[in-house]
C-alpha cells in the first residue's frame, strides 16, 4: 500500500531500525521519515545490531523478530542488558508471523509493542510517535528523580558536615568549660564630669591555642546550644572581680536576653549584691517576644541589679528595644563615638541619644573613647560616662586594685 508522506508531529528522538530484510529497512526509513524530529539509524546486520544501540542510545527499536544468525528475542534480551538498572526503550518487534504464541513470546521477553507485516504506515507512525512520547516521559521523570536524589545527596552532606561541626565547636567549648582558659578582665568607665572610675565592664579573655575572638566563641557557644552555659561561666568569673573593687564601683556584665530568662544563668547571681552591678544586654541577638524578657529584668530589677542596652546605634539595639526595655544604661556605640569630634552629624545623634535618656531617667555610656578631643565633644553633647582606650584597656583586676584610688588611668583637664 502507499506509504504516504505527510509529516506527524512526535517527540524528537533517535529510532533504530534492525531487519535482515533490506527493502523493510527501506520501507521503514520511508515511514519514519514522515516523523518530524526522527532521526533514523538502521543496519540490516542483526550482529552490529548491539553495538549500534550502546554507541547512538536510541529512544525507539524497530526489530524483526526472525533474523539471521541472531534472532529478535536473543537481540532484545542482550539491549535490555546493556541498560541501566530501571531504564527503558520502547522496543516494538516486527514479524510477518501473526500467530498468538509469537505475539506472546516476544512480549515475554520484553517487547513493548507488536507490529505484524505487511506494515501500515499511518499505524507505524501512531504507534512510534506514542512510544516516543512514553520515552520522554520516562526521561523527564528520570531527570526529576535524578534532581531530587543529587538534593537529598546535598541535604545529607550538609547535614552531615553540620553535624560534623557542631560536634567539634561543643567539644571545644566544653573542653574550655572543664579545662579553664576563660580569664575575666576589666575596663573602666568613668564619669565624664570628674573621670573617676564609678564603673568596671567585665570582658572575657580567652587563653585558648585556636586564637578565636571572644565574640566567635560566645557566638559558637550559642550555635550548638552552650552559649548560656559559657555566659554563666564567663559571669561567675566576673562576678568574683567584685570582691576586689571598693563598694562604691559597680560592675558591669553582659548577658543576653535568652539568659535573662534562663533559671540556671539567673541562679549564679543568687549571692550577688545586685546594687553593685549593671546588667549589660548585648545586641547580638533578636528578640521575638519581649514579654518574657521584661519580666526577668523586673524580677532582677527588685533585687537591686540595674540595665543597660549595649551598643546602641548597631545591631538590634534601635529605639524600639530601648523602649521595650526601659533600660537605666544607654550605651553608645563606638561606631558613632569614633571621629564624633570631627563630625557635626555624629554629635547631633549623640545629643539625641543623651536628650531621650534624659528624658527616660536613664543615663548614658559612650564606649570605644580614644582621643581628649573626643572627650571634650563628648562632654559638650552632655554624655554622663565614658569607657575606652583613653581611660584603660582591659586587664585583670589586680592591674587596676594595686592603684591606690580607683581613678581614672589619666588625668585630663575638664
């Protein structure tokens, strides 16, 4: 019958064509041809038949099921061999035998579809065009499949190498918890009217081969859920500086919110004369719920511990958290403190920032001082006290207990 050749749109794909049969390959390559997007290979050598399908990876087969000396049933059954665990080619088998056994023995052994000849082409362009389409469904989901087990892979391996260093940070932590290594220093804030010393921030000073910043092991510490752990530690140390300090200088510690609120933080200061000490909270970390927070300062609050917002100016310490907490310290950054002599715009903040504390009985802390013309602008901004390199750097307290009056280390004229 004719072949025809009006063109059916199918799915692209490579299709091959195996037949003993010369004039079949031809009439195939015909048919085929009417496929737009069919690239066709044939060979008549049932031999090479193999080699041809690992080297172009065809989408589609075409087979005769008699051939000689490799019939179509031995043929499939090498191809489906040389795929994949899961793959799949749509392998139709073509015979002029139309008996039920022959249809079903080449099912069996793994046909996809079954095409009796003489060949109808519209029938073998409908069947082919469809199986295509089967073909490029399977490698869409194969690709998708592929997608998500190289993203589960990665998932894994993140979470394996996250698992990784967490261990290896807490061990590090708890190692310095155990072993030591954490010192406690202190630098002097003073007033800005007498430069007397009416305050010690306690840091901590980290005696440890790695050579971590203190800021990066409070920061690991919290990552892998010892951060109030090595707070508690670090206060403890500080706290013990009080004894070496006259009564009248107080003390201040940084804590974080989540320590505020935590029993085990809030229970080392139980024997702490609270007057003496200024609860500094650092900026480092958000609050979502400020209800808990106030409720633990106000706790304190009755037991003479006094607050201040460290770092304002950066961080989360905006005006927004400073009215939530209604802190009685307000501490400015030395990123605003730095060059404010130099600079008109620095000063008006600063002034501002000095004008709502008055106004909220609060009083203010410039830190990160250097320079005396800093000292002056921060003086004429109104500024109460004063912490940085000016006045001290931060040492252990017997640096500052052998002076004889716990002043400031250099007399400045006011």
């Amino acid at each position: 019958m004719p072949v025809g050749t009006s063109s059916i749109p199918a799915r692209p794909g490579r299709a091959l064509i195996v037949d003993d049969s010369p004039a079949n390959v031809r009439l195939l390559e015909r048919i085929l041809g009417g496929l737009e997007g069919v690239e066709t290979h044939s060979t008549t050598d049932p031999r090479v038949a193999l080699e041809l399908f690992t080297t172009i990876r065809p989408d589609i087969v075409l087979l005769d099921l008699h051939m000689a000396p490799l019939d179509g049933v031995a043929l499939m059954a090498a191809m489906r061999d040389a795929l994949p665990a899961g793959g799949f080619v749509p392998m139709v088998v073509l015979t002029a035998d139309a008996l039920t056994t022959t249809r079903d023995r080449a099912l069996a052994a793994g046909a996809t579809d079954f095409l009796v000849k003489p060949l109808d082409a519209v029938e073998v362009r409908l069947r082919v065009t469809n199986l295509l389409a089967t073909r490029a469904l399977y490698l869409e989901s194969e690709a998708r499949r592929h997608e998500v087990e190289s993203r589960l892979a990665e998932e894994e391996a993140a979470r394996r190498a996250h698992k990784a260093h967490v261990e290896k940070v807490a061990g590090r932590v708890r190692t310095l918890l155990s072993d030591g290594g954490l010192v406690p220093v202190f630098q002097p804030i003073v007033s800005a009217e007498t430069l007397e010393t009416t305050a010690f921030e306690a840091l901590s000073r980290f005696e440890t081969p790695d050579g971590l910043a203190p800021a990066q092991w409070f920061e690991d510490a919290h990552e892998v859920g010892l951060g109030i752990a090595l707070e508690r530690a670090a206060a403890v140390l500080a706290l013990g500086g009080l004894g070496w300090f006259p009564p009248e200088v107080q003390l201040n510690v940084n804590v974080s919110p989540s320590a505020i609120v935590d029993d085990a933080f809030v229970d080392c200061l139980d024997d702490v004369e609270g007057r003496r000490v200024i609860l500094e909270i650092t900026e480092h970390e958000r609050v979502d719920d400020y209800a808990p927070l106030v409720r633990g300062m106000n706790r304190l609050r009755e037991r003479g511990f006094s607050f201040a917002v460290d770092d304002t100016g950066v961080g989360y310490s905006g005006l927004s958290h400073i009215l939530r907490l209604r802190p009685e310290w307000i501490k400015i950054d030395l990123e605003l403190t730095t060059g404010i002599d130099r600079d008109p715009a620095r000063r008006a903040l600063a002034r501002s920032i000095e004008s709502f504390a008055t106004e909220t009985n609060a009083r203010t802390i410039a830190e990160g001082v250097e320079t005396e013309s800093e000292l002056a602008a921060l003086r004429d901004v109104g500024i109460t006290h004063l912490q940085g390199y000016l006045f001290g750097r931060p040492e252990v307290a017997d640096h500052y207990v052998r002076r004889a009056e716990p002043r400031a280390l250099v007399e400045l004229e006011g």
